[in-house]
C-alpha cells in the first residue's frame, strides 16, 4: 500500500503492447519451387539467344556490359558497340581504356604499376642487350616468368579490381579465422567458369553463420568483377586462381 | 636408367612447375550493400479488409517502406530507388527476372506478399541473392493486423542477420526521458518509443524528476531513479504489465542504477558516509552488497556480458578515469590512460568493447575502447552530448547531445542521436519533445 502511494506515477494502466508475433518457418531450399512466369520465361530466353547469337558473330559479351553497364541495350546499340570492341581489340591502347572504367580510387592505384612493370621490363631489356646475354639464359628467365605466379603489377590491378567488387559484411568479427578460399577456374577472357569454395563444408555446419556470410560475399564480389583484370599472355598460369579473402584487417578499423 | 629419365622428364616438366597461383584479399569495398526491397503484394480483398482495419490504403508498401527505412538507417545497406525497378510487386509468386534486377546493380533482393487470412496479418517474404541467382531466405509471420509495423522490423533483423552475419537491432524499444520547458525548470517524464522513433509513448505525467531509466536485458523491465520528496528513490518499471515496484531509498547522491546481465541484481553507486562507492543489489531478498571500498568517488558501474567483471568511473587516480574489476570488487584495473576526463562506461553486449563519454578541451567525445584499453576510437564530437547505450548487437551507440543557449538563455536543446562503430553513421533519432538518457532494449522477439 504504502509501496503504491509513493509511487510517482499517476497513470497506472497498464501499457498496451501488441501481442508476441508469431514465426512459421518455409522450406528453405536452394532452388526456388516458385513456379516460373510463363512470361518472365519467355523474355529471359529471348535474351539469352540474343546474348549467345552477339557471343558467336562478334565477340563476348563482357565488352558489352563494360562499355555501358547501367543502360539497357538496344539490339540495334548492341552490335554497334560490338564491333567498336573489336577494333579496340586490336589496339594496343585497350590497357589505358580499361583503367578508364575503373573508380577514381583504383586508377591511382593501377596507374603506378602498371607504369612501373613497363619501366622494369624496358630495363630488363637494356640490361639484357648491355650485357649481350645469350638466348638460352633469355629463354630460362621467360620460363621462371611463366612458372612463377602473377607479377606485382599483374597481382595488384586484379585485387584493386576484386577490392572494389567486395562489399565487406561489416557484422563479422574481427577475432576469429574466418579465412575464405575460392579456387577459380577462369576462361583466356577473365570470365569465370567455375568458382569452387575450399572448404565448402564449413559453411553448413553449425555455428559456422559468420563464415557462411563471408563465403557469400565473397563468391558476389567473385562474380561482380566478371571479368577478372588478368593478364593477357601466359593464360596456363593463371587458368587456375586462387583467392584467399580474409577481412579482419577491414574489420579492425 | 632410362626410364628413369624419362619419369623424371614427365614430373618436372615444366607444365607441372606451374603452381596454383594465391592472391590474397584483404581489403575490401565498405559501400552498402545495394538491396532492392520491392513492395509486398497484397491481392484485392486483403488490400480492403486491412484499409478497413488499419486506415492505410496500401499495407504491403507500408511494411516495405519499415524495411527499407531501418535498412538504410543501419548505415550498411542502400535500398535503391523503387522507380528503377523493372518488375512489379507480383514477383512474390516467382522467381525474380535476375537480369533485371542486375542492371539496377542490385545485389539483394526482397520479395514478398501480404494476404487477410482469418483476420489476421499474413507476411511471407523471400530474400534474393540477386548476383547468385538464388534464393537465400523464405519466412512467414502471422500476427493481429495492428502489429505490422513490429513485423517490419522482424523482417528487416532477419535480412540484416542473414546478409551481414550478426543479429539485427531493429525489432526493439528505446526508453528516454522526455525534457519540455526552459532549461532551468525542466519537465521530465519517462517514455518509450520504437527504435525508429514510432510509438512513442509517455510512462509518467512529469510530476517528478525522473533520471537514467535503465532495460534490463533479459525482459522488458526497466530501472530507474527518480526524486520523492527530494530523496532519490530506485524504481523497478515492468513496461509488459505496467507494475511498478519501489527498489529502495537510497543516502546521499545515488546514481545510475543498472541490472546485471542475468538480471536477477542491480549494480549503482550511492553516497554513503559522504564517500560514494558501487554497490549491487540481489533483486529477490534486497541484500545489499558493497563492493568498491576507496576514499575517491566510483560511479556509473556496468557489467561485462557474462557478469564476471564490472567497469566503472573512479577519480582514484586524480582525475575522472575508466577502471575494470571482478564481480566481486577485487583486481580494480585502470584502462583509460588518455588525455582528458572519461566518463559513463558502458560495456558492449558483444563483450569486445566499452563505450564511454570524454571531455577533452571543453568538448564532449562518444568514443569506444578494448576492455583493457587499447584501440581508443572517438567516434563523434561535440558541445555536449553523454550517455551512450548500446543496441543489442553491440554495433550501434544511442546517446544525447545538448546545443548551447545564446546569452539570453535561449536556443537550448536536447535531442537523442546515434552513431555506429564506423563513426560515419550518425543519425538524429526524431522524438516529439526534448529527450535525455536513452537506454535501448533487448530484441522484443527473443
């Protein structure tokens, strides 16, 4: 009573909350069972012989979409920047118009390198030629150049390239092995024909939540970046690629 | 011999020198993630028995417009602009055109519908790896028709788990206290609200000064002090029945009551023998329990989330500084060694860090730390502002900051704001009058 009284309170109701919700779980399947719209069916194939006719005549599609990502081509705007991508093909320029594309933060970035490998592999030649080296040691040295991984340069343009693809999940935590390797098989183009996480049974075990948003984000940043900025000599090199992302440097701030 | 060359041949030979080549990656982009949240359809008859029930014409968009609204607040994801959209809402019964929704660069997608099934709310949505081409999420909620804000935000803390891997904060309350009046003959009045300022409501008429209102974060059961007759008093409020229960009078100046991780105790400092010191209190037989015992001045206690160390605010070492023990008073450890005066130490419910308040130089910082003191980061700074308190994942402080009065006295305010761990997400969070001391609440639907 006296409890009552003291109180400072002059409205004693009691405060209207709504009542628990209640959860029902779906089946959770990897594919759909939503039907598919006849419609929506129809309009994708359609696309797709589009896509598979531009592949076969002119020259793959990628181009396409790196020219003008954000517009929805016209058939007639399609072949038209086709064949513009063919004669770039052709002209030694293309590495300048393919930085072009990239964010202002990645130019800086690959600008460097990329002037700095030319730099050293002009040096490699005056040097080579000062020094009237035979061929067989000329051709030892291509070999290790093959056998050895990406250069720095090569290396560098392709993480800018992937550091902007990823959306890092900023939830995860910062203290825990939360490695994720891809092994990548990738098409002379960069594209990706398949992408293979290592250790794929981690993701379904449980409690394992993190590493399977982070594998997630990971294989989106994978096909984001389609195609990959490799190199374009010495494709048995990097035919096979593997990527380790690993985020706690990012989230440790 | 020669075969043996010619093994020796096959296995070095240059084709099977090549290694696979590794890159390592290790940064990445921290943009939010592009979301597409596309309005849940609703069929004829349900879209006018809810306009009937709930007055809004469309309550499918007004679910999505919840989801995408906390979305974007939680500063790490970016819905995108509905009118970019290429399919309709009556995607729900399909699978999404993927291609579409890749060329609005959306990487993620919410699909879903809304149906009147015996008068209630049926919710099911679906979220879409867009970039896969797969489905990651498919849940249904069904609730009374007046909840559906509630559900919103459900959905919204199941995508915002699903797509960045730690629970959501977004079905939750904040309690505050509501200032009205001049500065000098301020009103102040309990109240709650959602997280995203909606449902505001007043808990108490004003009649008396209340202060630090407090969740405990096992129930919807807040502490708070408040003044009877000059004297500060403790209360217990339980916001689901409305009861209210009188914890204790307390001597002297009394400050900050909190509840322990479990909630069965209350952790506060009081003024005992003009010397203040923390104390904890056993909810079920009021036993009180000392536990600093320092001539200087200890305050603002709070618990680690598993409860086996405290962090307070002690001036032992002459100047206001953080300081870490036990439970039980023993191993008192200073962590805070930078310049300036640091105060309201909070621990985080993740357990990895403490947020505190500073003053440096006549401004007002809200910053975090290690719990032993290392990676001190300022997240935001300003003329005055105090009292961080944690949402339930440890990811975003809720605090409020004063404006300065001109010479006339005039111009004052208080308004509540919240920042993340980032620093660059800082929000002003709307509240209809002047609002002090928020505190947020665990996740309603635990």
């Amino acid at each position: 009573m006296i409890t009552a009284i003291s109180l400072p309170f002059l409205a004693k109701k009691p405060i209207d909350l709504p009542p628990i919700v209640s959860i029902e779980l779906i089946q959770i399947t990897d594919k759909t069972n939503i039907p598919f719209a006849p419609k929506a069916k129809k309009i994708i194939e359609k696309i797709k012989e589009k896509e598979k006719k531009l592949v076969s005549e002119q020259a793959p599609p990628k181009k396409v979409k790196k020219i003008k990502p954000d517009a929805v081509p016209m058939p007639e705007d399609k072949l038209e920047k086709v064949e513009k991508i063919k004669e770039d093909k052709q002209n030694p320029e293309k590495i300048d118009n393919e930085i072009k594309q990239v964010s202002e933060f990645e130019k800086d970035e690959l600008f460097d390198p990329n002037n700095i490998a030319a730099l050293i592999d002009k040096s490699k030649t005056e040097s080579a030629e000062s020094l009237k080296k035979s061929n067989k040691i000329t051709q030892d040295q291509q070999r290790n150049v093959e056998n050895a991984g990406l250069s720095l340069s090569e290396e560098d343009a392709l993480k800018a390239q992937i550091f902007g693809c990823w959306s890092i999940p900023l939830g995860l935590p910062y203290n825990e092995d939360l490695l994720v390797r891809i092994k990548l098989q990738l098409n002379p183009d960069g594209t990706v024909s398949q992408s293979e996480i290592l250790d794929h049974a981690r993701m379904n075990r449980p409690g394992q939540g993190f590493y399977k948003v982070l594998a997630e984000s990971a294989l989106r940043a994978v096909k984001l970046c389609q195609p990959l900025r490799v190199p374009t000599t010495g494709y048995e090199r990097w035919k096979e690629l593997q990527l380790n992302f690993d985020a706690r440097e990012m989230l440790e701030g | 011999m020669f075969r043996i060359l010619i093994i020796c041949l096959v296995f070095f030979s240059p084709s099977k020198l090549i290694a696979l080549i590794e890159v390592d990656i290790t940064r990445g982009n921290l943009n939010p993630l592009p979301i597409a949240v596309s309005p849940l359809s609703i069929d004829e008859n349900s879209r006018k028995n809810f306009e009937k029930i709930l007055k809004k014409k469309d309550i499918g968009s007004e679910i999505s417009i919840v989801v995408e609204k906390n979305l974007k607040t939680s500063g790490l994801f970016n819905p995108l602009n509905k009118d970019a959209f290429l399919q309709a809402p009556d995607i729900a019964n399909l699978k999404p055109r993927f291609e579409d929704w890749n060329l609005i660069k959306a990487q993620a997608l919410i699909t879903g519908k809304v149906s009147f099934v015996d008068d209630k709310l049926r919710v099911e949505f679906r979220l879409w790896d867009v970039l896969a081409g797969k489905e990651m999420m498919a849940l249904a909620f069904t609730t009374v028709p007046n909840n559906w804000r509630r559900v919103g935000h459900i959905i919204t803390d199941k995508v915002y788990e699903r797509l960045t891997g730690e629970k959501g904060y977004f079905d939750t309350r904040i309690i505050y206290v509501a200032e009205d009046g001049p500065k000098t003959r301020r009103i102040k009045k309990l109240a709650i609200m959602d997280q995203d300022g909606a449902n505001n409501k007043f808990l108490t008429l004003g009649n008396e000064l209340v202060l630090t209102p407090r969740f405990n974060p096992t129930s919807q059961m807040v502490t708070y002090l408040s003044y009877f007759k000059n004297l500060p008093r403790v209360y217990l409020l339980d916001i689901e029945t409305g009861m209210q229960e009188v914890v204790g009078d307390f001597p002297g100046m009394t400050f900050a009551p909190r509840f322990s991780p479990d909630g069965k105790k209350i952790i506060m400092s009081f003024a005992k023998d003009g010397n203040s010191d923390i104390y904890t209190m056993n909810l079920e037989n009021r036993i009180v329990e000392k536990i600093t015992n320092h001539p200087s001045i200890d305050t603002s206690p709070s618990y680690s989330p598993d409860g086996k160390y405290i962090c307070f605010n002690s001036d032992r070492s002459g100047y206001q500084q953080i300081y870490i023990m036990k439970n039980d008073g023993s191993g008192v450890k200073r962590i805070s060694f930078g310049k300036g005066l640091y105060g309201t130490p909070v621990w985080s419910p993740r357990g990895d860090l403490i947020a505190f308040t500073k003053l440096h130089k006549g401004k007002f910082y809200i910053g975090v730390m290690r719990t032993d003191g290392s990676g001190e980061r300022l997240l935001t700074e300003n003329f005055y502002q105090e009292a961080p308190s944690w949402s339930p994942n440890g990811r975003v402080l809720i605090f409020y900051r004063e404006t300065e009065t001109d010479d006339k006295g005039k111009g004052f305010s208080a308004k509540l704001w919240s920042i993340d761990l980032t620093g660059y997400n800082e929000r002003l969070v709307n509240t209809p009058t002047d609002a002090s001391d928020p505190s947020w609440s665990s996740l309603l639907s635990n």
